[in-house]
C-alpha cells in the first residue's frame, strides 16, 4: 500500500509518500480501505516534535479517518465487506472506571490512530471491530473524515461543558478553522447568538454567511469592545477558546459577570497569565475540555448525516500532498477543515 511517513521530526518537508507493507486483520478485526482522513493540528504537532507524545519511526499520522471495509479478521460479527464505516479516533479499553462512567477520554489505556497506532494517512488501515461506527447513507467519507475531532470537540465544550442555552451569546475564537467553524454551527444549532473572531476579513465573511450574527477581526480590533458592544455593554456569556496566548486573555475579558470560558486548545501560548483577583470577582468559570466520548461523537455524527449540521471542507487534497495541506493548516490558509483522500 501507499502510505504519507515521515523518519524524523522536522516540517512539512519530512512527509513523503512510500509503499508500506500491506496491514493483516487479525482476530477481529477489519482492513478499512480508507476514503478519507482529516488533517488535525495535532498531526503538526506530532511532525514538528512538540506534541509531547512518544512515537516511533516511520510514523503514519491520521487521527481520524473514513472508508470501506475491505476484508475481515476472524471472529468478527455484525460487518461485512464493503460497509461504510469511521472508527472511533480513541481507542479504549471499556473496562477501566473512567471508560465504564463513559468518559472514554480519560480511559487508562487510552490510544489514538496516528500516535500509538498506524494512522490514516494510508491507502489501508486494521481496526478492531468493536471501534468501528457505521456511516449514515447520506454522509460522504470527505465530510465523516471532518467530523469527530471538531464537532465531537465543540459539542462537548459547548454543550456539555460550557451548558449554552437558547439567547445565549457566544464568542468563537478562530472561527475559520475546523473546531470553529463547527462552533459556529453547534452553538447556532443550540439556539445562541455567535460572535465570531478571526484573523483576516475574508474569513469573517466565510463566518457570516456560515450563520455568525457579528464578527471580530482579533488582529484589527479590540474583542472585548466588540463583544460589549454585541452585547449592549453585557458581555457574552460563553467563550469558545481554543488559541490560547493573548487571545485566551481577550476572550475571558469580553465575557459577562457570570459566565463561562471553554478551553480546548492553546497553540498560540499553552501557558497564559490570569487575574485571580478579577476572576473570582467576575465570577467567570474557565473549563477545561479534552476530547468527545464516544457517545458525543455517535450524536454529532447522526446530526452530520442528518443534514443539521455540514462539516466545512477548506481543502481536499490527494494523499501525496499532505505537505501541502500540513502547510495550508499551519499558515492558517484554509477555512475549515484540511482532508486528504488516498
């Protein structure tokens, strides 16, 4: 098979494309022919050698990725050949207390595709049975590939964590991305009104005609007057924060006595200064967001292949082009998300 690897950690330029020994299904297990595979912000990380995560070389990258069944291991039960399936990007042990309560997230034997596992950057993958979803009809390998590291994210901190409600106000840090245009999205979906912040104009428009009621250029403006001014002085009620660095401090400054920040991610500072003081006068509420469980990705998923939400698509490209689309991501030239098709 064809498979993106890389023997080293560097930029762009260390991925290559080169033939990799067919993967065997074992005992059950299946042999997806891959469709589709998302590029994530962690794949960057993981190539450039600062995600913090062991890895061994060649690497395959590829969290989260879509296709067909293509062969069966022995004792497997209730798939055939040529069904449509994700697996589900965390892998799990299902016996661990965190995995029984179903936060899956936090399982003790936790691994993922792409950094304990051969990923999806490949023509083939070996799965277990038991992680596979099967895809609703309607729902495309493009769009599945684009559908649990950002929905899944964003309806964990906007709906389970961070609770918004109908009337609400949002603030969506970095809205032309993959996890915030599907914030965008959710949070419409959840009756609120959205406040969407980016760095370029262009992307604002994309972010208006996706359904955001106003927009914040964060390289131009100020977030926080902008956010008041949405507000009538209030300030919103939930952020979405996944940047980090002084924009984190820009979004916990626009929100509302009361309200909540919800942070899953920090490229642009991991580590960032907070006024104790003017949070426990504010009483704002900062929240920390992993991943989705599984039974978050299942609803997002339903939700995709039911038209109620559509996964924004930035760029497809083919496999061997994985540089190109690892490059487009870190320049921040796509919006939405970056798939690869092998």
């Amino acid at each position: 098979m064809k498979a993106v690897v890389f023997d080293d950690f560097g930029d762009a330029d260390v991925l290559y494309l080169a033939d990799q020994p067919d993967p065997q299904p074992g005992p059950g297990q299946v042999r997806i022919r891959v469709g589709a595979v998302g590029v994530n912000h962690v794949d960057l990380d993981i190539r450039a050698g600062v995600s913090r995560l062991p890895i061994s070389f060649p690497h395959i990258l590829g969290l989260e990725f879509a296709g067909t069944i293509e062969s069966l291991g022995e004792q497997v039960d209730g798939w055939r050949v040529g069904d449509r399936v994700a697996p589900y990007y965390q892998l799990v042990c299902r016996r661990c207390e965190a995995c029984l309560r179903g936060a899956q997230m936090h399982c003790e034997k936790l691994q993922m595709f792409g950094i304990q596992r051969p990923g999806g950057y490949a023509e083939l993958v070996v799965v277990d049975a038991d992680e596979l979803m099967r895809l609703p009809d309607r729902l495309g390998f493009d769009a599945a590939a684009a559908v649990q590291t950002t929905y899944g994210t964003a309806w964990r901190c906007l709906v389970t964590r961070a609770k918004v409600q109908p009337g609400e106000t949002v603030l969506v840090s970095a809205a032309g991305s993959g996890v915030g245009s599907a914030a965008v999205q959710i949070a419409k979906l959840m009756g609120a009104r959205v406040l969407a912040s980016a760095g370029s104009d262009a992307k604002l428009e994309r972010a208006l005609a996706q359904g955001a009621d106003a927009v914040v250029n964060y390289s131009t403006d100020n977030i926080n007057k902008v956010a008041r001014k949405f507000t009538d002085g209030k300030g919103v009620d939930v952020a979405f924060e996944h940047v980090g660095g002084d924009i984190f401090g820009a979004s916990l400054e626009a929100v509302a006595i009361g309200g909540r920040v919800t942070v899953c991610g920090g490229h642009a500072g991991e580590v960032v200064p907070v006024d104790l003081i003017d949070l426990f006068r504010t009483e704002h509420t900062v929240i920390g967001c992993a991943r989705a469980t599984h039974g978050e990705i299942r609803t997002v998923m339903r939700l995709v292949g039911g038209g109620r939400l559509a996964p924004v698509l930035g760029a497809v490209l083919p496999l061997a082009d994985a540089a190109r689309g690892h490059q487009m991501l870190g320049d921040r030239m796509a919006y939405g998300k970056v798939i690869l098709q092998p």
